[in-house]
C-alpha cells in the first residue's frame, strides 16, 4: 500500500531503484520489474516526475528483496548451504 508523503521523503529514478535491489537480491533486476512493483503489485510508491519519468520512494525500494525467478526460499537456502559444503570439501 503506497505511504502518505512526509515532509523530506527521497525519491530516485528506476535505474536507481534497480541498482539497489539488484545489490541488495544478488542479481540482475530490471527497471521494467521496478515499474511493475509500483503500478502492478502496489509495493513501491512513485510519483511522476516529468510526461516520461517517474520516481520511486527509495525507502519503498530499500524495504524489498527479489528473489530469483522460480526459486523459493527453501531452494535457496538449500542451494547456499550446498556450495558452503562444496566449498569446504575442495579446501581439504
């Protein structure tokens, strides 16, 4: 649900806003997967900024976290603890 505005909100363009998630989920993430999150599924709040750009709250956009397309969360955390255990076995 979009936040009301309060008096010193930053905002930021879309390849902001996909370079933060795509640092912050471990892969790519497109500015076209940040337009959808705001029109779509309502979970980043974004204003017009001029008749072509829009900005997005970054607040919005630092509370998400993507996942990978087809991966849940238990695939991946089985994934990460199979490379540790690879890890550790080439080690030896």
């Amino acid at each position: 649900m979009p936040r009301r505005k309060q008096p010193h909100e930053e905002w930021i363009i879309g390849k902001e806003a996909a370079d933060i998630l795509s640092a912050k989920s471990g892969h790519k993430i497109g500015q076209n997967y940040v337009r959808f999150l705001a029109y779509k599924a309502h979970k980043i709040s974004y204003r017009a900024r001029d008749g072509r750009t829009n900005e997005y709250l970054k607040s919005d956009v630092e509370g998400i976290t993507v996942r990978e397309k087809g991966k849940s969360d238990q695939a991946q955390e089985t994934e990460k603890a199979g490379s540790t255990a690879k890890d550790s076995d080439s080690v030896m």
